[in-house]
C-alpha cells in the first residue's frame, strides 16, 4: 500500500502555551495508491479544549488524525514550535 501526505499539507504544533492554536492543519491530503482519502482537509485545535472528529465509517477520521500526528512529529510538512 503506498502511503503519501501530499505537498500542500501544512501542521504546526506550538508547545510553548501562547493562545495561538495548539495545532494548525492546512490543505492536508492523504492518498493510497489513486485513492485520495482526504482531500484538504484544514483545521485549528484551540488550548484548553476537547476536538473530535464525527463521521460515518469510512469518513477519513482515522486517517485525519494519523496524518496529522505524523506531519508534527516527523515535521515533513509545515513547521513544529
């Protein structure tokens, strides 16, 4: 299975504690093969609150969540703080 983020994806995480966003994803996009899974995807996760994602199966959250972990900590994509 090939697994690809593509170029445009952009996640940041800030560790420091300021009132930006903890986490900040731009233009995510996950493919398997010719498969995109999502597609786009952008979001901010505020501090001090609880995010989840809501979807039918097959919906992409796993895969938002798995990407996203991936980017800030591998920092392949965008920039860590």
């Amino acid at each position: 299975m090939n697994h690809q983020t593509g170029n445009d994806a952009h996640a940041s995480a800030d560790v420091a504690g300021t009132s930006a966003p903890n986490v900040s994803v731009q233009g995510l996009t996950k493919r398997y093969g010719e498969v995109t899974a999502i597609d786009g995807v952008s979001f901010s996760l505020q501090p001090g609150t609880v995010t989840g994602f809501l979807g039918p199966n097959g919906a992409g959250k796993s895969t938002t969540g798995g990407a996203t972990v991936r980017s800030v900590k591998r920092g392949r994509a965008g920039r860590r703080r």
